[in-house]
C-alpha cells in the first residue's frame, strides 16, 4: 500500500516536469490580445474542471470509509432508505449551471477571437493571405506587393488580418503565442484577426495532421514596430526577385524549401478563392491596386 501510495506523487512529478520543459507552454505565454483571451478561458476551464475532479474525488473518499465493509452479524439487514429528491435536484442543476457558464465564456471568447482587435480602432489593418502547399507556408502583402516562403513578418501594435487557404489538403495555420489556430482550404478563404503587443520572433505551424510532410511545416512569424517592417518591405522590393508564374508552379511542386523573398506576389497570376468571381467585396481599392492587376488580367482569371 505505501508502495502505491509513493507512484502517484512520483508520476505527477513527472508529468509536471514533461509539460514545463524549458520554457512556459506557448499557450499560456501570449503576446497578444487575441492569445491572452484565448489563454484565459483555457485557464479558467481547467480551474473549474479541477475544482469538480476535486468534489468528486472527496465524495468517492467519503462514500469508500462510510460505507465500506464491516464486520456485521450474519442476519443483520441494512435499513432501507428512499431516494432523495433535494439530491437529484443538486446534481443535476448543478452541472447544467457548469455547462451554462462555460458555454457563455466560449461564446464571448469566439465572438472575441473573431473580430478585428479592439482598442485599434484608428487603424487600419494589414492584410495578409496566408496559403499552404506540400509542404510550406506562402505569406502574399497585396498592398505592398511583395511575398515570402515560411516566414512572416508583421508590425506591432496594429491589427493583423490573415486570409487563409490551401493549394493542397486542408491545413490548419496556428501560431500559439499571438492567436488561435484556424483551417486553411482550397476553394475558400477564412480570416484570421490577432495583434501583437512585443516585438520577437515566434513559433508557427501547421497543426492539422495531413500527411508525411507535416512536421517540416513550420515557419517563423517575427514582430517588428511598424518603422522596421516598412524598411523590410522596402529592402525585399529593392533587392528580391520578381515571383513569376514558372517559379510559383516549381515552389509549388516542389515539397521541401528553405525561406524565400520575392518583390512581387502570386495573386497576381493566381488569385486567392474569394476573387474568383471579380473584386472581392470586403476587398478595399488599395488592396486591388496593390496587387497591380489590371481589368484584363482580372477577367482573364476569372475563366
């Protein structure tokens, strides 16, 4: 028994010490509004599951020393005792009010995470779309016309809106300090809103399994104040490569790169799903303008 008694203490050592690692879980060391939103419920759901894995397991205490065998009589006979309305009534209100309450916290964060950032309301955001193939990550700047491979730069202290979507199978872009995780798909475009409150360089992925090359699918987001990521932008159209079709086509057949910088995008060539069918119509003039695409190339797409 004190055998028994001394593996439990010893295993949640361990497990502590496998899930500490070097450093704090990303997740619980965000750098954004839109992590620490996240963060926080997370937190908050594993305090109130806690707190129940905690009743429930004094109740068990309990009910195993009150009610555990006895040396009895042969002939003796246990009373008979009628349920009891007062505790069906408690534990089943009680948990539909746990239930209700984590389901109003998880409606509030998603409406949350899913919105532009709050408290930037005099600035506009930098869009960027964010596309996978086998197995990279592209980053297209419509308005400043330039676009890498497994890697993104963005500024701080201003909102970030990334359109995703997939030249393959479904991935799902997550990058654990600054925001959630969301799919990226061929055929469609879903928008992913975060910010960053410090500069740094953070970890990004694909968090979908979905194939041989997924755990090579990584790619680095760096933060920068909004006066270096205009100089970046100015020293990638100045000193990078125009990206053609040839080479978008041979990026994409090809399943293993390294990081690249071209002074143009794809989207001229090869448009994201929701501007298939023309201008998209929560796409603003300078983002159209950006992209330098005229009605012809446009219309040309479009068939």
């Amino acid at each position: 028994m004190k055998k028994k008694m001394l593996i439990l203490p010893a295993l949640m050592s361990i497990m502590a010490l496998f899930l500490s690692g070097c450093e704090p879980l990303m997740i619980f060391d965000a750098k954004g509004p839109n992590a620490k939103t996240l963060s926080n419920t997370i937190i908050l759901s594993i305090i109130v599951m806690a707190f129940i894995l905690l009743v429930v397991y004094l109740l068990l205490a309990n009910m195993l020393l009150k009610y555990r065998a006895s040396k009895s009589a042969s002939d003796y006979e246990p009373p008979h005792e009628e349920g009891s309305t007062k505790l069906e009534i408690i534990w089943t209100v009680i948990p539909i009010l746990i239930v209700t309450a984590l389901s109003i916290v998880t409606i509030s964060t998603t409406s949350k995470v899913e919105s532009q950032q709050t408290g930037y309301d005099n600035t506009k955001p930098l869009v960027i779309y964010a596309s996978s193939s086998n197995w990279k990550w592209h980053f297209s700047y419509p308005e400043e016309g330039v676009e890498t491979v497994n890697y993104v730069n963005i500024p701080t202290d201003r909102p970030i809106e990334f359109r995703l979507y997939s030249f393959g199978p479904i991935t799902s872009f997550w990058i654990p300090q600054l925001a959630g995780q969301k799919y990226a798909m061929s055929d469609m475009v879903n928008k992913l809103h975060m910010a960053a409150d410090v500069e740094g360089s953070f970890f990004g992925r694909n968090s979908n399994f979905n194939g041989q090359g997924f755990a090579q699918m990584e790619f680095e987001a760096q933060t920068m104040s909004q006066q270096k990521f205009d100089e970046w932008v100015s020293d990638v159209k100045a000193k990078e490569p125009e990206l053609t079709e040839k080479t978008f086509n041979e990026l994409l057949d090809t399943d293993f790169v390294g990081r690249k910088s071209f002074s143009s995008t794809h989207l001229t060539f090869s448009p994201a799903p929701e501007m298939h069918h023309g201008k998209s119509s929560d796409m603003s003039d300078g983002e159209m303008d950006g992209m330098d695409m005229s009605d012809g190339e446009m219309d040309h797409s479009n068939h």
